[in-house]
C-alpha cells in the first residue's frame, strides 16, 4: 500500500487498511499476536488507545511492515524485523556459534566420535522437553554441541560426515525451538537454514522432512503461512515411500508434519485443510506403536491430542477445543513445555468463551508448570496483559500478579 494512501490516518485505521489490503482475517492477525479478535477490532475503530511499542513491534511483524508503516512517523527504527533481540540468557551463546563463520577447523584434535555427537544431540532433545526450564537447560548444552558438529562435518567423510550432519541437523533443530519467541527472526532464519543444508548433507529422508518441520516452524512465525503449508505437504510427500516399510520415525515425521499443516492452516483460517491435516496426523498416530514419541516433535498419541485443542482454538472453535482437552490426560504429555502448552490452550479457550475466572486459572496452571516456557510465548503474555486490562475486577488483581510472574509491566 503506497504510504500516501495512509496520510494523515490513526494507527488503528492503518492497521485495518494494511490487513484488508493484504487479505488477512481480523481473528488470524489477532491471534498471532497473542490477543483476541475485539480487542484489534477496538484498536483499529479507535475505541481504544493504540497499541503499546511492544505490540505495534508485533503487528509489524505480522503485516510484513515497517512500525513506521503503523505509526506514520519517521522515529521508530527502519524495521522491526532487524534488531537483534536478546530476550534469554542463551540467547548470545548460540548466536555466537551459529553466526561464527570458521574458514579452518583445528584437524591436529582427536577424531569426532559422530556416534557420540547423535547422543549428545538426543540428551540434549531429552532435557528439552523433560526440564521445567528448557530453554536454560538445552540451551546451556548447544552452541559446543554445535561448534563440535561443525568441526566434525568438516574433517570426516563418508558415512561419518554424514552422521556428523545428522547431529548437527538435530543441534540446529533444537536451536530453533530454543530461539523462538526470545531471538530475532533473522538467527532464527539462519537456524532454520542450517538445519536444512545439514539435512541435505546427512542425504536421508528423515532428516530433510525434520528440518522441514522446523524452517516450516519459522516461516508460519514470521507471517509466511502459505509457504509453511506447502512446505508441510512436500515434506508429507517425500516421506510417502517410506510409511509402509520404513522405520517409525518415517511415520512419525510424516504425522509431524500432517500436524504442522493442519496448525498452519487453522491461522489461514482454511478449516476444511485444517481438520482434512489433522485426521490423516491422528489415523497415523493410531498406527504407531503405543506409547512411541519422536524425540524431536514428540509424535504420537498425546502430543496429537495435544495439537487437535490447539487446532480448534486457533480456528476459534472455543467448545471443541475444551472437549477435546477434556480427553488429555495431561500426564501423558511426555514434555514439560508441552504439558504447560496444554493448559495455556484451556486458558485461550475459556478466554474466548469471556470466562476470566476461568482463564486466568489454567493460565496460572500453566505457569506453574514452566514458569520459562510461559514467561516467553508471545500468547501467554498477551493473554496476561488481558485479563489485567479487561478481566474485570474477579480477576484483576490476581491477574495482574500473574502478568508481574510472566514479566509484564501492570
């Protein structure tokens, strides 16, 4: 949209002329930024003041423009998308051994053990999703795991080079989830790009269509929804030949990455691709042995339970997600982070039925959960701010201690 179109606009009307002109719904641009679809209603109607820095910073993010595009003044930075962002402690250790350009590995070491680097890779998958504090816990491990893997791709051949690629294609995987939603999107692109040519170097279908889980992961992140969900389906495709003889993890990448699509298409708003996804991802679930989980994306019974409520509150079908979480044993979720996603979903769900009491309960469950976990996401900050804001005086007190847990100035 020419920046003379919006001369002279509020922010709130910029806002819904940028979204209209790019196609994107009211509820979808809401919920990716963690707020519901009356509150940017409110916004862009000027029934409420505009947005705080933060959130201009996120809708930005969103709308693919500049905050300057949103504001309509030249003081804010050029775009929102390039300043580095250090929002937890390991955020500076991986940057380092990610963004570290090497022109010479030291070959007078000891010989990779790339056996021992897959383990290494699998441990650390293993305090992810076990710690209360994953990202302090992984990410404590990762960028030597990192610098060793890339040492060991570069002075071994053959199968062993090959292997080496398969932990680093792992390493970098973890990286991305580490990364996301406390570091800026261009360390997670450069992640996500890594751990992509890694898996073409490990040349196996497994580790290509993981890896497209993760750049899959960032795209539908950082607004390119429509790629994520071709991405998802071309990875489903290239693991086709293999669900019949293959191992499980060929099965449980392609469930992966069914899910994968079925979330992406749920925040397009296209319902019918949203559940068609979903069901091919719970039949394959029901096909894996019991009690199998992939080590990374956790595939199997549970975790697809899991992404059916998250599924169905971002399509904002508020009754069916809770029934669906009704039937989660939470329990049975085989991650701490996970297990605090499901009540964050609960908390969304009953937040979209206008049931404050409600939400703010499941939201402290969640955060008793994984404090971390709850004090990065974009949507367990948004949905704080707003039930201290308009919970209404039940809620608001304890909301606003809640919103102080997760780091949010009330």
């Amino acid at each position: 949209m020419n920046a003379d179109e919006l001369a002279g606009l509020p922010i709130g009307t910029r806002i819904q002329a940028i979204r209209e002109r790019q196609g994107k719904s009211r509820p979808v641009v809401a919920n990716l930024v963690g707020r519901s679809a009356q509150w940017l209603k409110d916004v862009e109607r000027g029934r409420r003041l505009p947005p705080r820095w933060d959130m201009l910073v996120a809708l930005a993010s969103v709308l693919h423009v500049d905050v300057t595009t949103l504001t309509g003044t030249g003081s804010a930075p050029i775009s929102a998308g390039l300043q580095r962002r250090e929002g937890h402690p390991v955020v500076s250790g991986l940057r380092e051994a990610i963004e570290s350009t090497p022109f010479r590995f030291q070959d007078d070491g000891p010989e990779p053990d790339v056996r021992a680097l897959l383990q290494r890779a699998a441990d650390a998958w293993h305090l992810w999703h076990t710690s209360p504090t994953p990202r302090a816990s992984a990410g404590a491990l990762l960028p030597q795991l990192v610098r060793d893997g890339r040492r060991a791709a570069r002075v071994t051949t053959g199968k062993d080079r090959r292997t080496a690629h398969m932990a680093l294609t792992s390493a970098y995987a973890l990286a991305e989830q580490v990364l996301a939603w406390v570091a800026d999107s261009a360390l997670l692109w450069l992640a996500a790009d890594r751990c992509m040519t890694s898996a073409q170097e490990a040349d196996r279908p497994e580790p290509l269509a993981g890896a497209a889980w993760v750049l899959g992961n960032v795209w539908r992140a950082t607004g390119r929804e429509e790629d994520a969900y071709r991405l998802a389906n071309d990875a489903a495709d290239l693991l086709e030949p293999y669900l019949a003889s293959g191992p499980d993890d060929s099965r449980a990448l392609w469930g992966s990455v069914r899910l994968h699509a079925a979330i992406t298409a749920a925040r397009m708003g296209e319902e019918g691709n949203a559940l068609h996804a979903l069901d091919e991802g719970e039949e394959m679930a029901r096909r894996m042995p019991r009690d199998f989980t992939h080590p990374w994306t956790l595939f199997g019974t549970a975790n697809t339970m899991l992404t059916a409520v998250s599924v169905h509150v971002d399509m904002r079908k508020s009754a069916s997600a809770l029934e669906r979480a009704d039937a989660v044993d939470p329990d049975s979720v085989p991650s701490v982070d996970r297990r605090a996603r499901l009540w964050l979903e609960m908390s969304r769900s009953y937040h979209q039925k206008r049931d404050s009491l409600a939400a703010l309960h499941t939201l402290q469950r969640a955060t008793d959960i994984s404090e971390e976990s709850m004090r990065c996401h974009p949507l367990s900050r948004g949905l704080a701010g707003e039930l201290v804001t308009s919970g209404g005086r039940l809620v608001e007190r304890d909301a606003r201690n809640l919103a102080t847990r997760l780091g949010l100035t009330v």
